[in-house]
C-alpha cells in the first residue's frame, strides 16, 4: 500500500509540475506585445525639402538622391497595392455571396466615395512637384 501512495504522491506533484508549466507558459504568450513592424514612410519629401532652405547645390543632390530611390519606392508600392487590392477584392467576394441584395446596397453607400489612388510626387523644373497617379483608384463598375 505504501508504494501505491508513493507512485500516487509523484504523479500528483508531476501533474501539478507540468500543469504548472502549460498554464506559465500560456500566460506568458498571452501577454507578450504583439511584433509590429514599423516603417518610416515619408510622404511628402518634396515638401519637406522646400522647408529646408537647401542650398541649390543641396537641392541638386536631394532632386537626384529622389530620382535614382524612387523606382525602387515605386515598385515596392505598385507590388503591395496590388495584394492589397487582391485580398480586399477577394474578402468583398465573401462578403457579398451572403448579403441579401439589400445588404449589399447598403454596404455600398456605407463605402467612402473616393477609391484608394496612389499618387506619386517628384520636383519638376523650377522648383514645381510633379504629381503622377501610379495606381487608379477602382472602377465603381467592378461592384
């Protein structure tokens, strides 16, 4: 009998043990921070450069320092606007499929009026910012 307690005693404090450690581990996952990734995304460089009183030799180099990173700033965007477009067009989809037409009317005039467009600006002659629009906003025929 006193071997059965014996063994009884040690899976109690074993299962206490490792109970223990799931429940300290759990917690511990549950209230780390969740991993943001952050970036620095400057949106008006042209602007900010015109506040800077640069010299027109300082100007020169900024104008050709935005020339030559701006392909690469621009292909980084084009890529990732188009998932973006893609999963939201993929998620309105679902979402459709189960609304009643009623629902889907009103989904629509909850929707904001202007699409998302993704514009670039770079200097123009004489100081001026040149904007180009790189991504149209959606055709509202597309609903």
């Amino acid at each position: 009998m006193k071997a059965n307690a014996k063994i009884v005693a040690a899976v109690t404090v074993l299962g206490v043990f490792v109970a223990g450690v799931v429940v300290g581990f759990s917690v511990d996952r549950m209230t780390q921070p969740k991993k943001i990734l952050k970036t620095y995304i400057a949106g008006d460089i042209p602007g900010v450069l015109e506040k800077l009183d640069l010299t027109s030799a300082q100007r020169t180099r900024a104008n050709e320092i935005l020339q030559r990173q701006s392909p690469a700033a621009e292909a980084v965007l084009r890529s990732t606007a188009e998932r973006l477009r893609l999963i939201a067009d993929s998620l309105d989809a679902e979402l459709r499929a189960i609304l009643t037409p009623a629902q889907r009317a009103r989904m629509d005039s909850l929707r904001p009026a202007r699409p998302f467009v993704l514009r670039k600006k770079s200097p123009g002659p004489n100081g001026t910012i040149h904007v180009d629009t790189l991504l149209p906003g959606r055709d509202s025929t597309r609903r």
